[in-house]
C-alpha cells in the first residue's frame, strides 16, 4: 500500500508539471507528455504511449486528461489514475482561475497582448512535434496515406464534421484491414 501511495504521488507530482508548463491543450501536452513518461520515468515505452494517445482520441473529454487518466491506471490503478488526472487538471483550473480575476485589468496591456501570441507561437510549435512523432511511430502503408489525405481534405476543403470523419474514417481502416487479412496479406 505504501508503495502505491509513493506511485501516486509520484503521477499527481509528474502530471502537475506537465499542466503546469503546457499551454495549448492535449495535443499540446502530447511531446511533454511522452519525455516524462517514456523518456525519464520509464513508466511506458513509446509504442504502449502511442496507443494511450490513440484510445484517449476516441474517449470523450480532453486528450491530455484521458491520457493521464489511462497512464495513471496502468501505473498504479484507480488511485493512480484519479492521482494523475487531478495533478494534470490542477494547474489549468488554478491558472485560469487566477487569470479571470485580472484579464480585463490587463488584457489592454501591449506586453500582455505579446506574451500570449508567443505562447500560440510556441503552442503551435508543440502541435506540429505531436504530429510529427505520431506520424513517424504510426504503421504507414498506402491505406493509410489515403485515408489521411481525404479526411484532411473533407475538413480543411468541404467543412465536413470531424466526428463523422473520424469514424469513417475508422470503418474505412477496419474494412481494409479485414480485406487484407482475409486475402493473406498484412497492411
């Protein structure tokens, strides 16, 4: 028991690091997420991450906050995952919280002005490292390239719902893998 006390404590300290210096949303926290947890702490090798990051896509809510949730669990059960959640929450709700009291003092201000379009400089920065480390961890084949290529367009070009894209995408994927699997070839 005393060990997994020691394991939560560890995960709520660990994710409250990570909510506290990430700006930008889950996909954001996505690279910090894996240094800290792949790289540092050994926790999870990149392959069981990129399946947390995938199972925390399709989860409803926040991906950072089901990513916590499912990396808390898997280290050190409901205790961890309830640890983990509550540390990467923590930070958002107390920086937000301290923010609503002053923005309106504040939000005229050039340097305040300038300090949040670096944080969506840097925001942006983050977002294109997820996908580039998601990208190259991903199995590639042509399937997937054009299952990429046409949701990419349905969004970007037609306006189409993400939602509805999202799971043709996945019926799409699932269909060609049957296909493939019933004609003795691997994707």
């Amino acid at each position: 028991m005393k060990q997994k006390l020691k394991q939560c404590l560890q995960l709520f300290l660990t994710f409250m690091k990570i909510g506290v210096v990430t700006f930008g949303g889950g996909y954001a926290m996505i690279p910090i997420i894996e240094n800290e947890i792949t790289d540092k702490k050994g926790w999870l090798d990149a392959d069981d991450l990129l399946e947390v990051v995938a199972i925390s896509e399709t989860t409803p809510g926040p991906i950072a906050i089901c990513a916590a949730t499912f990396i808390g669990y898997r280290i050190a059960g409901v205790l961890g995952a309830f640890a983990a959640t509550v540390g990467v929450v923590l930070p958002s709700f107390v920086i937000i919280y301290l923010i609503s009291l002053f923005l309106r003092t504040f939000e005229s201000l050039r340097f305040v002005k300038y300090a949040f379009f670096g944080i969506r400089a840097g925001v942006l920065a983050l977002l294109i490292k997820a996908v580039v480390s998601m990208f190259k961890k991903s199995p590639k084949n042509i399937i997937a390239y054009l299952i990429m290529a046409a949701s990419f367009a349905a969004v970007a070009f037609f306006s189409a719902n993400v939602i509805i894209v999202i799971v043709s995408a996945a019926v799409i994927g699932l269909a060609a893998t049957l296909i493939a699997r019933k004609a003795g070839k691997e994707l």
